[in-house]
C-alpha cells in the first residue's frame, strides 16, 4: 500500500533527487541496490545486514538504498531496463503485472548455514500470493511478502458512530461536506466503491468481492465513476500521506486510509487525548501486500536473496513494524507473543494467519484484523491494458488538480528551493570571479 509520500520526498522528485544512503562501491557485484517506499523500513537494518551478510558469506556488501513514492513510477523505471536494482518492493498487483510481463527473477533459497527464515512467511500470505501465479511461474517463487493491510475508514468517533462507518454510504452523507479525505490511490478506492453498488449482489451469491474488485469494464468503471463523483461533495482532499495528520488535527471528521497509517494516526491523537479508530465498512474492502522481488536486470542476486531473508528474520520484521507502524507478513510464535496485549478487551480470531493456537488472542484489530474482516476483504490483481480506462476516470474525477492549499505550499516551498538556488549561484559566480581576479594579478 502502502505507502508515503510527504513533501520532502514530493520535492526530491520534482527536482529529481531522490536520496541514498551511500554512494556506490567501486565493485557493482559486492553492491546491493535497493528500491523501495519511503519511511518503510527501520534504517538502522541496512548498516546491520551488512555485518550479517559478512558474517554469513564472508564477503563485503555495499547498500544504495532509494526510494520511491508509488507504484506506477517504480514500474515505469524497471520497464525501460535502465535501472539495475538488485530488491524492489512492489505490491501485489504491480507483482501481478511483473510475473506476466517476465520481470522477476526467482529468489534462491540457497542459503548454505544460515536458516531460511522466509519460512516464517504466514500461511495465508502464501495462499494469497499463490493467485498471482503465471503457466510455469509460481508467485512464491518470484515474491516473498514484506508488509500488509487492509483500506478502511479511520473516523473521529465525536463526530460519527462505529455503525455509521459499517457502510462505504457514509461516504454521501449530506452532514459531511469537506469532511473528509479520499486516499489518492485508485486501486485501493476502486474495488470498495463496486462492492458497495454490488452489496446484495455479494449478499446473494450472484457475484464475489474478488471478482468485482478485479472488474475493469466499461459498466464498472462508469459505476465508480458515478459514485465518486457524487460524493465530491464531501470530499476535502485526495491524499497519500497527510490525512492521517489532518485526523489528529481534528481538521476532517473521515480519512478513507490505510490500516497502517490508521494505527498511526490513532497513536498520535490518543497523545494529544484525541480519540480515533478505524473500521472496514461491512460491503467489503481491499487486503493489499507488499513484498520483496528481484527484478530481471539485477546484478548481486546472491546480496538481494539474502536481504529477502534477512527481513524475514522474526526480530527484524519486529523492529520494522514499531519504526513504520504497518503489519509484517511473518508469522513466527515470537512475533504473535511479542503482539499480545492482555490489556485489551477484543477476542481476536488470527488463526488464518498464525494458525489454530492465535483463534482466541488479544491484540491491535486493526494491524491484525479478525477473521470475520478478512472474509468480507479481497486480493487486486493487475488489470493489464485496462488500467489506463481506470486512470483516465480516476483523472476525471480528481479533475486533475491538487488540492489549491497544497499547491499553496509546493508553490511557497519551488520558489524557497529557487530563490535560494539563485542566490547561492551569484555567490558562486563571485567567489569564482574574485578567484579569477587573483589569478590575474
């Protein structure tokens, strides 16, 4: 999902500067070239796997670790074949297109002494990545999962009931003009909205949730198409990364979020003595997955393997779910106990996801959600040619314009960028110039 995009990053993009953490090592085959989603990892793991794959392997590693701020651009870099990244994160549909496409390579498990820990992959990851296969191409093979989550709606209980956000039609509601956020994330809103228009076709049987969030017609786009444009009223942005600080702001009732910004957000405001939550509505919603590949024009695909299995290591995926707030796709008993909190009140049901003795456990609903949400959620798949009949609608309804404050605030900050780029060239061109004159002299 998903998935950041705060407004450092916005201009490191604009300007084409996107930051790294080291530079390159003068031996490629002994550097390992990392791609993936800002604020997405606990960097102190990259200087620490170095050590580790030393340890393991004798040999030096060097990282350069980029990132990027959605799908879209990461896909666009890896099909021009110019980018040599050894380990991409990708969420599952862009997976779905890479493995039809012949992106990936497949990830050894050739390990040698050191434990394969992606077998701590839980079961129902690798079901869900099981649907992703290609004739000839297991999914597994190609992917190994990293982070997940649901899309729900994270609501400010003061002014909106549990009940009240247990349907996507509170999303019309007349008593929340610019009240709420919208996640500028096409995919994540498109299948929800036709789950909604499609309630008691689901309630009878005639359709399934997977089927209609995978549905790219002409008649499902015009669907969401409709409801979108009838709930602009309501809406008060489109966002990737602030709606969770709106939230805890109290500036908006509503944000259509992310499970992990949601926890996020929640944290925050109960610090401030704010109280939020976050529910996914009864029609159904998406279960998204980030995982890790190895596209086809890596180099050090002995680095990138080792990398997958060392964050799949269960003290690391633990320290890479406190440092961003989403949920790991690990399910050793080391993480189900470091997640138990006796302190809370709700039973939840994890046994699809830890297995038969997490039936009956006490923890964070909303990072680990109760079987009766998983039911009623459904995996995206790539839509192939038909993804950009899904973009052009999503541009029409957008109207492909931002939100006037933030471009208020880009606008502030491209002319801070430029003026100080100004002025720092004439200072150049006069220490230059003063230079010049000694010279002469």
């Amino acid at each position: 999902m998903k998935k950041f995009l705060n407004l450092s990053l916005f201009i490191a993009v604009l300007f084409g500067f996107l930051p790294t953490n080291h530079s390159y090592a003068a031996d490629r085959a002994h550097t390992l070239k990392v791609y993936n989603w800002a604020d997405y990892i606990d960097e102190d793991l990259l200087e620490e796997f170095k050590v580790w794959y030393k340890e393991q392997t004798g040999e030096e590693v060097e990282i350069i670790y980029q990132l990027f701020d959605i799908n879209e651009v990461m896909l666009a870099k890896l099909e021009k074949g110019h980018e040599d990244f050894d380990v991409v994160c990708p969420s599952e549909y862009i997976i779905d297109r890479m493995l039809e496409n012949d992106m990936l390579l497949p990830i050894s498990r050739d390990f040698g002494n050191t434990p394969d820990y992606t077998k701590n992959v839980s079961p129902y990851v690798i079901e869900q990545f099981a649907k992703l296969d290609k004739p000839g191409k297991a999914a597994n093979d190609y992917a190994v999962g990293y982070m997940w989550g649901t899309t729900g709606i994270l609501y400010n209980p003061t002014f909106v009931t549990k009940e009240e956000v247990d349907s996507w039609g509170i999303l019309w509601d007349n008593r929340f003009q610019g009240k709420i956020l919208m996640k500028d994330a096409y995919r994540d809103i498109y299948g929800p909205m036709l789950m909604y228009a499609h309630y008691q076709d689901i309630l009878n049987g005639s359709v399934t949730r997977e089927q209609l969030m995978n549905d790219s017609s002409d008649e499902a786009i015009a669907t969401v198409e409709n409801l979108l444009k009838e709930a602009k009223k309501n809406i008060a942005g489109w966002e990737v990364d602030f709606g969770k600080e709106m939230m805890t702001k109290g500036k908006v009732c509503m944000n259509v979020s992310w499970s992990g910004d949601a926890v996020w957000a929640i944290e925050e405001a109960e610090a401030i003595g704010l109280t939020l939550s976050y529910h996914v509505p009864r029609e159904g919603s998406n279960v998204w997955f980030d995982g890790w590949v190895i596209p086809k024009y890596a180099v050090n695909t002995k680095a990138a393997a080792y990398f997958i299995n060392f964050m799949c290591r269960p003290d690391n995926a633990l320290r890479n779910m406190d440092a961003i707030g989403y949920v790991s796709v690990i399910a050793a008993p080391e993480v189900l106990e470091a997640k138990i909190d006796s302190t809370l009140t709700d039973i939840i049901d994890l046994s699809y996801f830890f297995g038969p003795e997490a039936d009956s456990v006490k923890v964070d609903g909303i990072q680990y959600p109760d079987r009766t949400v998983i039911e009623r959620t459904a995996l995206m798949r790539d839509c192939g040619s038909r993804t950009k009949n899904m973009l052009e609608m999503w541009s029409r309804v957008k109207g492909d314009s931002l939100d006037s404050w933030i471009v208020v605030v880009i606008a502030v900050v491209v002319i801070a960028i430029a003026g100080w780029a100004v002025s720092r060239k004439m200072k150049n061109s006069k220490m230059k110039n003063k230079k010049k004159g000694k010279k002469r002299k």
